[in-house]
C-alpha cells in the first residue's frame, strides 16, 4: 500500500503580479488563518512557509 504525504505549504512571490502593499496585506491574511486553523483543528499540525516570507520584516502589522 503506498503512503501518501500531504504537505500544507505557500510559496511567497513578493511584487510578483501586484504591488508589494497588497501582497503584504495578503501574506498578514494568510498567516493569521493559518494560526487560527492551527490552533483549532489538532489534525492539521503542520505549515511551511517558503524561504522567501519572512514574516517578521514582511509584516511588521501582523497581530501574531
């Protein structure tokens, strides 16, 4: 039987197709979801973020 794993993950484009403000305002929106799904659904544990967000310095508005 194989073993499927699933890995919840985004990959993070800065200014790619939008300007970075809106971009920004999208990744604060992502990451607080993420913590609130985190926090409520024990099955899902995992989330990676690319080497390209760095949440920190990318959002420094963020409420996390």
């Amino acid at each position: 039987m194989a073993v499927l794993h699933l890995i919840s993950h985004t990959h993070w484009d800065r200014e790619w197709y939008l300007p970075f403000q809106e971009f920004r305002l999208k990744l604060v929106q992502l990451i607080d979801g993420t913590l609130d799904l985190l926090a409520r659904d024990r099955g899902f544990r995992h989330f990676m973020l690319d080497g390209q967000t760095i949440g920190g310095t990318c959002c420094p508005t963020n409420s996390w």
